[in-house]
C-alpha cells in the first residue's frame, strides 16, 4: 500500500508538473505536506530538505554568482566578445561559447544567460545580426558549459547530495570534468558549424521595435480633446479612461509641446492630442462615449513617438520577466504596472506570438516579454530589480567594478578549497558568501534578492518525496522491473537507456525533479546487475543538462524564447540532433573514463 500511495503521488506530481496546476515549487511543497499527511514521511524527514547540504550549497552559489555580477567581472568578458567576435557568422558563435561556456562552469548559468541577454542584444545591433541567430546558441553553451563541474548548476549539486545520501559520498568538484569539457567542446563544434543552418531569422533586431518588431503602428494611435469632450477639466487619473477602457496614454501633446511624465495628474484642455495605444473597437468606443476625434486614417504617425524618444527623456526597451518575479500569474492591471513602474507595456512577445490587445487583463509567465515605454528614470528603477531584466547593459556606474578582483579571488578560493577537499563544497560557499559581504562585494541586503528561492523551494520539497520513495520500497520496486525488463542489455546499453530516458523527463519536468526521481533507480539497477553505479550517476547528472528540444525544458532555453522570437519547434528542429550527439556521445565517454564494473 506504501508503494502505491508514494507512486500515485509521483504520477500526481509530475502531471501537475507538465500541465502547471500550480508554480512547480509550490507543487513540489504541496507534495511534501501530502507525504506528511499520509504518514509516509516523518515530519522531520518532511523538512529536512531546507537544511540539506545541496539545498544549502545552491542557496550559496546564487549568491556567490551575484557577487561576480554586481563586481562588473562580465564586463570583462564582454569586452572581449566585442572586439573577437567580427562579422563572420561562425566566428561570432565560436567566441560567444569559448566565453560563456567556462563561465558557466562556475557561475549558475541563469545568471550568466541574464547577464549576455543585453549584450547579445546590443552586438546584434551593431552587426546588424538577428538576435535569433545567437540566442538559442547562448542558452546552448551555457548549459553545456554547466556541465564541466559539480558547481556548474543546481542539478549536479543536487546529484552530488543525492550520491552522498545513497552512501557512495558527494562529488568531487572535478568529479566529471573530463566527460563535461569534451562534451562542451563537441557541443561548441556543433553550435559553431551545425547549428547556424537550423537557424531560423524569427526577429530583427531590437533597433526596429516599433517597425517589423512589434508592428505597433497598428496600435498606436492619436486623438484629439474636442470641446463637447467629457474629459474637459479632469485629470487623466480622475477620468479613470485607462482602467474603463483597454488603453494606456503614452503621451500628451499641448501647443506641439510634449508634456512630462507622470501623466496622471494633467489636466486636459481643448485641443489636447493623446498618443494612445488601444485596440480599434476601444478606440471607436471612447471616441462616441468621451467625445474624442481620431486623427485621420486612425494611423498613428510614428514620427510623434519618435520625436519625444529623440528627445532624450523617453525610450522604449524590451524587459524580461524572470523565472523568481512576482509578477508570474497576475495581470498588469492587478499589479498598476504602470503606476508602480512609472511605465506603459505596449506589447507582449510570447516567443514569436506578438500580443496588444487587452493587454491589462493577460497573466504574465516567466520568459514573456514586455516592450516599454517611460521616461529614462524609470528604467533605472527596472534595472535595479531581480524579477524583471531590462535588454540593454547596464551603466558601469551602476556595478563595484573596483571590487572585481576580490570577488574573482573570493570565487577561485571556493573552489581551490573544495578542489582539494580542505573543506565541503557547502562550507566553502558559505565561507564566500560571508567575504563576498564582508569585502564590500555585496551589500547584506542583496544577498536575499540574489538567490532564486524557487528552485530553493523546488529542492527542499523534492527531496523529501526521494526519502518517501526509498522509506516505501517505491524505488527498489521500479528498479526491479527494470531489470527484469532489460537485464540481458549490456552495461553500456542499460547506461544508455538511462540517459536517454532522462533527458526526455528533463524535457517534460525540471531537471532538478528529473535527477530526484533517476538517480536512485538508476543506482538501484546498477547494484542489481553489478555495474558501476558512479557511471550510472554521472549520466543521469549530465543528461539532465541535455535540455535542447523545447523552450520549457530549461530555464535558460525559456530566457532566450521570447528575446529571440522563436517558435516551439525551433528548438526542436535544432536541439534534436545536439541530443543525439549527446546520447551517443557521453554514455561512451563514460564508460570510457570510468568503466562499467564496479569499483
């Protein structure tokens, strides 16, 4: 009965994973309180997972990350991409992944795809590329550059935790380094040569954003306050027109003047032009009920637009929404965005769905992309803030760029210290984070708006659904069947079916849930059928990286969707070969460096 209850919950979970009933960490919660409330972990066991090792140690390099970030080390970097990357197509793919690759290796690669999403953008601009081009690309290498070490990403620190609990001891931080760098450098041949022909050009570049980007000429348009108007003597704010009606009011023109913003307070007069952006029925609509007169052709002139962004106070630039922003699920209207922000949405890019009508009333998801439109200060309050990404760099005024070294030499102790195992990999992250601080490099208050609490939620509340599964025999139960099923295979081809059926969860799960649910199986079966059950580990942990097939698989395949413009079957039609690389390449690889007997 054990088994059965802990299995009808894992198949619960990873439906409400795949359809989304609910945000997957506050699944992964719910499945943890499930757990308790059945009995089939202890309510010790139940919370353990908020002060496990690898829970802990990922809270750390989210934070150790944000110390390189914040010192302008990436500037570096970047510096370098602009001067090596020239106008050839394929030299511009090689020097992007010679660069974010090793990086990857030792910063979380969420942050490092954040920090190159701008860049890109801007060396697109310059080269007159489309950022299509080299987004999917981007998110690429640093996965694979993930891949080099233990500290590369949550999912190997997680595996090492996991490695450690089954009593086969956490991974060094070099433990698959020469599986991850050759697979990064066959990865980096085919994103250099291969992939370009895949390709697609989904998007021009962020220069034309209210041309071909965004077509908003279709709905931007002009009115003028007539004298019979009803909004004669009120203020924008007490006329409420922006909340009766799906429309914002970009601008106000008196006597050819463009009024400052904010807006809300003008009080409108005869004559007054409004830029709005609307869709045609509202348009109509508060043209009858408000008494308004639509300029001719109700064409919105770009030219008017353009000569208040020219002017130095307004701008319009694309911003992100991240994976740990609260804005995710709610709608712009709920959230007053342009109150709180001082800012308009235009539109939304929902991967190369343009969306601007009711634009008020659409939840928001992690990966859409908002164009807008305020003045310049506004957008240094965007910038400032961790759950939206505005897709320009940033002022170097903005980063400690006189602490760079320190925090390189911060970063390069935790690892030297972990390399020759003088202390854990958890203790020497915390030991950074406490100098990072210390030192100057981060300010206390930015060590909690640094780490991603979702995938710290997600963790703490798979791990116990991995002790419920072992406690009930759940897991000693499918590694049976498996063996039973594919016992005559050699060594290599069990390895390989383990690989390949866990790159197709991490297509369909997190990768983190992924690892939770194979590892313990794949250990299982290695024990039964006498095989090394490190190699068994190392594949699992490793094909859960190999995410290229869909945007959803991978946070930073989910970055990069609506910035590039893509569609879905664009990482299909470029991944599926990348994966089958990997899937003949690494499982070789392994059994090469590590042997399939045990040890």
């Amino acid at each position: 009965m054990e088994i059965v209850l802990t299995l009808s919950i894992l198949i619960l979970a990873l439906i409400s994973f795949v359809v989304e009933w609910l945000p997957v960490d506050l699944t992964a919660i719910a499945v943890t309180v499930l757990l308790m409330m059945l009995g089939l972990v202890t309510p010790e066991e139940g919370i353990s997972g908020f002060g496990n090792a690898a829970t802990i140690t990922v809270m750390a390099m989210f934070i150790l990350s944000a110390g390189i970030t914040r010192t302008g080390v990436i500037q570096i970097v970047r510096d370098r991409l602009m001067k090596w990357g020239g106008n050839n197509a394929n030299q511009q793919l090689f020097v992007m992944g010679i660069l974010v690759g090793p990086i990857s290796a030792f910063i979380n690669n969420t942050a490092v795809v954040a920090i190159f999403l701008p860049i890109i953008e801007d060396w697109c601009n310059q080269q007159k590329t489309s950022p299509s081009k080299l987004l999917i690309p981007l998110s690429y290498a640093s996965i694979l550059g993930g891949m080099i070490t233990v500290i590369g990403t949550s999912t190997n620190i997680l595996a090492s935790g996991l490695s450690e609990q089954l009593g086969y001891g956490t991974f060094h931080i070099f433990q698959f380094t020469r599986v991850g760098l050759l697979s990064f450098v066959l990865g980096l041949f085919y994103i250099t040569f291969i992939a370009p022909r895949f390709l697609p050009k989904r998007k021009s570049n962020s220069q034309d954003l209210m041309g071909e980007g965004y077509k908003l000429q279709e709905y931007l348009s002009e009115v003028v306050v007539t004298e019979r108007s009803s909004l004669v003597g009120q203020s924008l704010g007490q006329s409420e027109i922006q909340r009766k009606f799906d429309l914002d009011v970009l601008e106000l023109v008196r006597n050819k003047i463009h009024l400052p913003q904010p807006l809300g307070d003008k009080v409108l007069k005869p004559g007054d032009i409004l830029i709005i952006r609307s869709t045609r029925d509202d348009l109509l609509k508060i043209r009858e009920e408000r008494g308004l007169d639509i300029l001719p052709d109700v064409k919105f002139r770009e030219d008017s637009l353009q000569e208040v962004l020219s002017s130095g106070e307004e701008k319009i630039a694309e911003v992100l929404i991240l994976s740990n922003s609260r804005l995710i699920g709610t709608t712009l209207k709920d959230l007053r965005f342009r109150q709180r922000y001082n800012a308009t949405v235009l539109a939304i890019r929902r991967g190369a769905e343009l969306v601007q009508g009711r634009l008020g009333k659409i939840p928001l998801r992690f990966g859409d992309l908002l164009l807008v439109q305020g003045p310049k200060q506004s957008f240094i309050g965007l910038q400032t803030t961790r759950e939206l990404l505005v897709l320009e760099q940033r002022n170097v005024e903005n980063l400690r760029q006189n602490k760079a070294g320190i925090a390189i030499a911060i970063t390069v102790g935790v690892v030297g210290l972990a390399a020759f195992n003088v202390v854990p990999i958890m203790v020497g992250a915390l030991a950074g984070v406490i100098l990072m601080v210390a030192t100057g490099c981060l300010k206390p208050g930015e060590i909690y708006g640094a780490v991603r609490w979702d995938v710290i939620f997600l963790l703490a509340g798979l791990i116990p659904l991995g002790i419920a599964m072992e406690n009930s025999g759940a897991t000693q139960w499918l590694a049976d069947n498996l063996v039973a099923i594919g016992g005559n295979l050699s060594g290599y081809w069990v390895l390989t079916f383990f690989f390949i059926i866990t790159v197709l969860l991490t297509e369909i799960l997190s990768n983190n849930a992924a690892v939770l649910l194979m590892i313990p199986i794949a250990v299982k079966v290695a024990e039964t059928l006498q095989l090394n059950p490190y190699a068994f580990m190392f594949a699992v942990t490793l094909a859960a990286s190999c995410s290229f097939m869909t945007p959803i698989g991978y946070q930073t395949n989910t970055m990069v969707y609506s910035p590039g413009g893509y569609k879905f079957y664009d990482f299909t039609r470029v991944g599926v070969f990348l994966t089958l690389l990997m899937a003949i390449f690494i499982p070789l690889a392994i059994a090469g460096f590590y042997g399939l007997s045990p040890r």
